[in-house]
C-alpha cells in the first residue's frame, strides 16, 4: 500500500511497553523467530507513532532542511521494515532482518544533534524570537521524539545482540541488560570520565565519596539491580559534569586542596533504587532548575563562545533533558534540588522491582494535535507579570 494507507494503519495500534523483566524473560528464552514477529509488527507501529506526531509540528520548524532530513530518516526506516510484513522467518529473511535493524540504528545516530540543528535554524528564520506556545509545543514534542526513539534503539539492540552472533554472549549480560548491574561501578566509572575532562580544562577536579544504604534485610553490598548500564552511565556522567564544573568555578581552579568532594549515596528501598550526587558548587536559583530541561534554553545561540570557562564540560546542553528521559523510560526519574549559595543534589531515581519497570512510551492520538495549537495554560493563579501588585494597586488608587 501507500506509504499513508500504512501510516494510518500501523499509527492506530498503540505501542505495547514491555517491562524489564519482560525483556529479562524474552532474553533468557531467547527465540529469534518470536522476536522476529513481535518486532516486525511494534516497529512499524512506534515509528509510525511518532511520524504522525512530526507531521504536527509547527511549519517553521518542520520545514527547516534539517528536520525535513529527520523526518526522511523515519520513512526510509519505515519502509525498511515493512519489507517483513508478510516475509516468513526463514534463516536467510532473520539473517537480513537482523542486518537492517543494523542499519535503521545508524541512520538515526545523528536525530538529536540535527533536531538541535533545526531549532537553531527555526530561530534564525524567525529572527532570534520564538513565542512561548511554539517554544512549548517544541519541548513537548522532543520530549516525545526521542522517548520513541530511546525505546526504539532498545528493541533494536536487544534483537541485534542477543541474535546478531556478538562475541561477548556468555557474559551475565542479556542483550544491554545487566542483570546485577553494580550501581557504584556505573558511579565510578562516570565519575572518572568526567574527571577527565574537568582536570583536563580546569587543572583540577573534586574528589568522590560513595554511601551505600539498603533498608532490605538480607540485601547485601554492593548495591545491584536489573538495568541498562549505558543508559545510567549517561545520566550519572551527565550529573557528574554538571557538579564538577559548578564546583570548580565556584571555588576556584587554583587551590585545589579546598574543592569540597562529591557526594554520592547509593540507596535501595522496597519501591525506589535512589542515586543522589551532592555538590557543593554554589546551587542555582529555584527559578532556574525547570530551565535546565528545555531544549530551546539549551540551544540558545551560546554567548560566550570565547569565554573559555563555559566551553569545557559543554554543560547544559541537550544532556539533562535526555538523561531524564533515560531515567522516565523505565518509569523513574531525575530531580534537582537546589540550594541557592550552597549546592545542589541530583537524584535519579530508579524502580527498584523489574516488573515495575515498564516502557513509558508516547502514544499518537487524535488529542495529540491539541498539545501542537495551545500548550500554554490559562492563567488560574496570580502572577507578578500579568497582575496589578499592590504598590501599582496603591498607586493607582
Ligand atoms: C549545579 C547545577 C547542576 C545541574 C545539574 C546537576 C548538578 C548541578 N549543580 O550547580
């Protein structure tokens, strides 16, 4: 059929989540034909998801050359897969199968960078200025796109490396899970690559100080779960860098003896797995920590690309948004909580049972589109801004 007819077909099943156990008990049973058959049905219909969803974005964003390249990305991809609609899992469709989810993977490697890339080009379209309601409908958007894309890349990878034939299967791991992921090695190991750069831009760096608390008895040391270790690794390097450079520039690069280390405690409860890293960089003020998540405040054309201070650890940009994803993916999330003078404490979150850990997934439907027309909300509370405060109310009595 037309690429539409199948658009509108696939686009009207909803995506099915799969918890981490779910992925745990497919891996472990591992059947390449089932995986075969569920994915030739669930990839078409997440991509197709999402491509009804690009569509409503707004002209000027959609119409840039970067986004028009993102979006062909997706229909190729589409294409690709819907070559198995009615294909029987013989050996040689699950050989080819299996090496064009290789390539699907590494036509989207670069859709975030180049969604970046558009909204820039947007700006300067518009002159620099882009108005709240499409500024909000952008981050909403996003936010959805690469959700999609993150669990995208997951059915991919965990078909690819479980059936794919990869050297390292006999490890513990199943496909990219690790079924006793060490939460304070994937600590370590980010707090040493981000060390890295910082000493390497700042001459200096602050040091690591790891709790561990568990509250279940007979949980022993060290703390393990069932996770993707790339994807905590990417929240924690993220927060790392984050906290290292608010560190050093608060305290100074020169007296490194002084920097006060980084906290990090490791807990587990019935519910919640909780990673919290305490710097004492200073905080940032309450007003900024929702900032930190938008794409449009991220790309803001950065002014101070000769200050060599802010270049560095490259901090925010579409890092922080992401990683909260990484973390909302499997149902948990990341908080800041600042301390304005002080410091700030990042705390992700994690479900601690795999069974509570399922996909959170967006859903194309028609109540979609009413997010893309009016995404800010009427004004229920008072508000400095629009409101007559009471020195301009005493005055104008
Ligand atoms: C800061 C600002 C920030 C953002 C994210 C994580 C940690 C920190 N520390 O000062």
């Amino acid at each position: 059929g037309s690429l539409a007819k199948m658009l509108d077909f696939y686009s009207g099943f909803n995506p099915s989540p799969l918890s981490i156990k779910q992925f745990m008990d497919f891996g472990q049973n591992a059947c390449e034909k089932k995986s075969y058959i569920f994915l030739r049905k669930e990839l078409p219909v997440r991509l197709a998801n999402i491509m009804k969803e690009i569509a409503l974005l707004p002209d000027n964003l959609l119409h840039t050359r970067s986004v028009s390249e993102v979006s062909s990305w997706y229909v190729k991809s589409f294409e690709d897969v819907l070559i198995y609609e009615k294909a029987e899992p013989t050996h040689d469709n699950l050989q080819k199968f299996v090496a064009d989810l290789d390539l699907i993977r590494n036509r989207h490697n670069d859709v975030v960078q180049t969604m970046a890339q558009g909204v820039i080009e947007m700006k300067e379209n518009e002159g620099g200025q882009v108005d709240a309601p499409t500024e909000s409908s952008i981050q909403y958007f996003l936010d959805r796109l690469y959700m999609s894309r993150i669990s995208i890349r997951m059915l991919i990878n965990q078909h690819t490396l479980l059936f794919g034939g990869n050297p390292h299967a006999g490890g513990r791991h199943i496909g990219c899970l690790d079924p006793a992921c060490d939460l304070s090695d994937v600590v370590r190991d980010a707090y040493e690559n981000a060390r890295f750069l910082c000493d390497q831009y700042y001459l200096t760096s602050p040091a690591l100080e790891i709790q561990q608390h568990s509250s279940e008895p007979g949980d022993n040391l060290p703390i393990r779960t069932v996770y993707v270790p790339s994807h905590l690794y990417y929240m924690l390097f993220e927060l790392f860098k984050n906290s290292m450079r608010a560190v050093v520039e608060h305290h100074g690069h020169d007296n490194n003896d002084t920097l006060p280390p980084l906290k990090v405690a490791i807990c587990k409860g019935k519910e919640d797995i909780c990673v919290k890293i305490s710097d004492q960089g200073g905080g940032i003020p309450r007003s900024q920590t929702d900032q930190l998540f938008k794409y449009m405040y991220s790309t803001a054309p950065q002014p101070s690309k000769s200050d060599l201070h802010t270049v560095p650890l490259a901090g925010y940009g579409y890092g922080l948004p992401i990683s909260r994803l990484y973390a909302r993916y499997f149902h948990g999330d990341i908080v800041l909580l600042s301390c304005e003078g002080f410091g700030t404490d990042a705390i992700i979150y994690l479900k601690a049972l795999s069974d509570e850990a399922n996909e959170l997934l967006p859903i194309f439907n028609k109540t979609s589109s009413k997010f893309y027309r009016a995404t800010v909300p009427t004004g229920d509370w008072s508000n400095q801004s629009s409101d007559m405060n009471a020195r301009q109310l005493s005055a104008s009595i």
